[in-house]
C-alpha cells in the first residue's frame, strides 16, 4: 500500500494559494471581461459600428500582448505595454504599402480609452494604464477637393431622365449641398425630406454625434430631388419600403439593402445601403473619366471646403455640417486662408515685382 507524503498538502496548498494571490493581483484578462464591456456599451446605445471598433482595437491589442509575452491581467498591464502596442500599431503596413496612416493609430489609442475607463468605474482597476499616455501626433493634411471641371462631369453624366440618372443626380446634388455622411444619406426617409422648406431632417441614430439634424438645400439639390421623387412611385420596390433611394442593380453597385437580424433598425429596409451608394459614385466618377476615385467622403469634404472658401463663419459651418469640435470648421477655414493669402501675395508681392 502506498504511502501518504503528508508533506505534500502543505506544499500544495502553498502553490494554489500562491496561484490565487497571483491572479488576485493580476486581475481578470481582457477576454474575460470583453462581454461585460461590451454590453455596457450597448447599454450606452452606441452605434453598432462604433461598439465594434471598440471591442476590435481592444481585441487586437490582446493579442499583441500575447504574441509578445505580456501580461495580460488587466492589473498588470502598464503604461509602457501600451506604449509598445502604439509603436507596433505605427509599424504595421498601411492600405500604400507604407506605415500605418496616423488616423488609424490615432483610432487605436482613442478606441482603448473607453475600456480603461469602464474598468476604473467597475474597480477592477485602480489606475488607468492610459492616464500619460497622450494621443498620437496627427499632421494636417489637407486633401484636394474636387474642382469645378471636376463637379460638371459628375454633373453631366448624371443628366438625363431615366430613373438611375435622377436618382444619381439627386445623390450627387444633395452630397455638394449638405456633405452629409453615407450612413446619414443611407438612413434618410421619403417623410424627412421637405420640399416646401428646402430641406431633409436626419434622425439622430444616423448622426455621428447622435442629434437630430437639419440640413438645408440648395436650388439645385432641391431640384435634383424633386426631380427624382416624381419617378420615386415608379419603383417596384416604392410601394413596400419608405426608403428614399432605391436600387436598381443586383450585385455590387446598388444591391437593395434587405433588413436582418443584424441590421440597424433605424436604417430602412430595400433602400440602398451607404456601400451601395459610395459604389455608385465610384462608377459614376469612372463614367466622367476623372483620375482618382470619388466617395461620399470626398464630396463631404468638398462641400466644407468650397463653403469656408465662400466665406462662412465657423459657427455657420459647425451648423450645417453637424459638427461639435469647433476644430473641423478651423480646418476648412484654414483652407480659404490659404486662398485668401494666395490672392494677397499675387496682389500685394512681400518683396515687389523685379519685372
């Protein structure tokens, strides 16, 4: 019969103690809090979208942790493995060939934040790893909108009087006035557009800052629209679906969007959804032969740019595009500074003319 090791509980009870206060001190890991975390956003009512950029940096910067052999506990974890999960972030090939945009690692370290913050709220930790760890450096590129060559071919290859060259034109049209997101333009109804008053309401579950919003047309969108609801009812899909784009392609460029399960209710069903519009642009830009591609991004821009140049008031610019950081209506206004010092220099030369 064997003999019992009477030593051997003692030391074992050591060890499982040890291990205790190890994962006491550790505190749970990232994967084991990821569900509460992330239903406390749903609880926030944060967009889909934005829940799942949240939960996706935090995922990827778990597995950092692990490739490189760090600790993973969320008590453990420090400023300095942050930092090394930033500097990787800056090292990963961008969609060039080149290092990471800085936008993206930007999205990295804004996207932890709100999971260092839950957990402080939950006291599951007692500091944020994150407290001095600042927001990395973006420089202020300014991208080219598109020129007026550029606008009329768009224009003139959306002209003409089918159902799809209507539609588009409106699109078009509304974009240059409002430069309204894709998922706002996606979102809108056949009831938030009012012809009477000139304009389109948006629902504050399609707005990034999650405010009703009101943007007001120009002669030329409101008659680009008009145009297109009065062939609207023509739709085989318009009877069944308040959506007010409707598709008419089976496959990429205009698929109808279909509710599911996992669709955004506030999003309507059989209208097209904000791919299928950012792919109807892209061919449209194709059809007009311009050299680079075209996106609702582009033509938000654009609308911004041409509106500080023609001499809006930041107020004003906040106002109509629904911005909350004043600092967006100081990037375009920057923009039309640029144009307001070129005039100068080519009227008033620093150092005068040596013709």
């Amino acid at each position: 019969m064997p003999t019992l090791n009477r030593g051997a509980l003692p030391d074992a009870d050591q060890a499982r103690d040890a291990d205790l206060a190890s994962i006491a001190a550790s505190g749970p890991t990232i994967e084991g809090v990821i569900e509460r975390y992330r239903r406390s956003l749903r609880t926030r009512n944060l967009r889909p979208a934005t829940i799942s950029i949240y939960t996706g940096a935090l995922q990827l910067f778990d597995r950092y942790l692990g490739e490189q052999g760090m600790p993973r506990g969320i008590r453990a974890i420090k400023r300095e493995h942050i930092e090394s999960f930033l500097e990787w972030a800056q090292a990963q090939p961008g969609k060039k060939g080149t290092g990471a945009s800085q936008a993206w690692v930007a999205l990295m370290h804004n996207s932890l934040l709100p999971f260092w913050k839950w957990a402080l709220a939950q006291d599951e930790i007692d500091r944020s790893p994150m407290e001095k760890v600042p927001p990395p450096k973006k420089d202020e590129v300014f991208k080219e909108p598109l020129t007026e060559q550029e606008v009329a071919r768009l224009r003139e290859v959306t002209r003409g009087r089918t159902f799809e060259k209507r539609r588009d034109r409106a699109i078009l049209e509304v974009l240059l006035a409002t430069g309204l997101r894709r998922r706002a333009l996606a979102s809108l109804r056949v009831e938030d557009v009012d012809e009477a008053r000139g304009l389109i309401r948006v629902r504050a579950a399609a707005m990034k800052g999650r405010c009703d919003h009101v943007v007001h047309l120009t002669d030329a969108a409101l008659d680009a629209v008009g145009g297109y609801l009065s062939v609207r009812g023509n739709h085989p899909l318009s009877h069944r679906t308040d959506a007010l784009w409707l598709g008419v392609r089976r496959g990429p460029g205009g698929k109808p969007r279909l509710a599911s399960e996992d669709d955004d209710p506030e999003m309507p069903s059989d209208g097209m959804s904000g791919d299928g519009i950012r792919q109807m642009l892209e061919r449209r830009g194709m059809e007009a032969k311009l050299d680079r591609p075209i996106g609702p991004h582009l033509l938000r821009h654009s609308s911004a740019t041409a509106a500080a140049r023609s001499g809006w008031s930041d107020r004003e610019l906040m106002s109509h595009y629904g911005w909350a950081d004043p600092g967006m209506a100081r990037h375009y206004s920057r923009s039309a500074d640029s144009d307001i010092a070129a005039a100068a220099v080519r009227r008033r030369p620093p150092w005068g003319d040596d013709r």
